[in-house]
C-alpha cells in the first residue's frame, strides 16, 4: 500500500506589467502550517520603480492566498481533502 505524506506546499507566482515580468515571488509552507523558504526577486527594477503600487498590490495578493493556504493547513482541511484518495 502506497502511502502519501505532503511535507510542504510551494507557491510560485510572477507579477507582470503588461506581458513584462517584474517580479518573481515564491513561499513554501510546511505541512504544520509553518513557513519554510520564501524569495523575492525584482527582474525588472526599472518597471518596478514605475509600477510600484500594482507590483506591491500583487505581492499583498500573493500573502492572503498564502495566509488562506496556511489557514487550512493548521486547520487540517487543506491536505486531508487532498489526500483522501492518494491512499492505495
């Protein structure tokens, strides 16, 4: 029988201005909610100086879907619905 265990969830996201990439963010969390490696890197300074309220908006996105993913980690819902049939 295969047994699955998740350890952690990473969460990629790039911020673009237009078709442009600006910004790479990624965060990974741990299966017990806690967060483990999480980077930033601004690839284009320029358009980001010039889109800095969209680039920052974004980015606060990024958190509250991390924070949402964090939430029900801890709550145990999140990996219990996804692991329900990962068992054979």
């Amino acid at each position: 029988m295969l047994k699955t265990k998740v350890n952690s969830i990473s969460v990629n996201a790039k911020i673009k201005v237009g078709d442009v990439e600006v910004v790479e963010i990624y965060k990974t969390i741990n299966a017990d909610g806690s967060y483990g490696d999480a980077a930033q890197t601004i690839v284009d300074t320029e358009l980001y100086a010039a889109n800095m309220t969209q680039c920052r908006e974004d980015r606060q996105k990024f958190e509250s879907m991390c924070l949402n993913i964090q939430d029900k980690l801890i709550g145990g819902s999140l990996l219990d619905e996804y692991l329900k049939d990962k068992e054979e």
